[in-house]
C-alpha cells in the first residue's frame, strides 16, 4: 500500500509512482496548462487530465494506519474523531 493517496476533485486514487514522482508530474501538468498524470482506480489504470483549475490533494497516510485494509484506516481514522458509542450505552441513566 502506497503511503499516499491523491484526491482529484474529491474523488480518491492510487498513485502509480512514488510521492515526488507524482508531485513533479502533478506540477508539471498545472505548469504547462493542462497534461495527463496516470493514477488507479481501484484495481484500473487511468488517465485524469489535470489542470490549473483542478481540485488535487496529496494526502499522506498515517503511520498507525499502514498497512491496514482501506475499511480498517477509514475506521481508526474515525475512532479518532468519534468516540466509541460503548461509552454511551446506558441510554441516558
């Protein structure tokens, strides 16, 4: 599993180069107006035209996190932000 992932208008994929790699091509697009940076999509190679006016992030995963299956990082991901509904299973007594 890649220690990153990008977000292209909000949508996840997988890299298919590593971190700079991706980061130069993704730069080099916006530079030149507009180029093509390949990504995966699940388990299916495309090609997102990229552009000035894109929507892209490159999200760095969490140390705790790799390694995990996507389900099981988007889950401790979430434990972190929301507390376990077992702290409140007394239904308000």
């Amino acid at each position: 599993m890649p220690d990153f992932f990008v977000r292209v208008a909000g949508r996840r994929l997988d890299p298919v180069a590593d971190l700079e790699t991706t980061r130069a091509q993704l730069v080099a697009a916006v530079r030149e107006g507009g180029d093509f940076v390949d990504f995966l999509d699940g388990t299916r190679l495309i090609s997102v035209l990229i552009t000035p006016a894109s929507a892209v992030t490159v999200h760095t995963v969490a140390e705790a996190q790799r390694g995990l299956h996507p389900v099981q990082a988007a889950h401790a991901a979430l434990d972190a932000v929301f507390p376990s509904f077992d702290a409140y299973d007394n239904y308000g007594s």
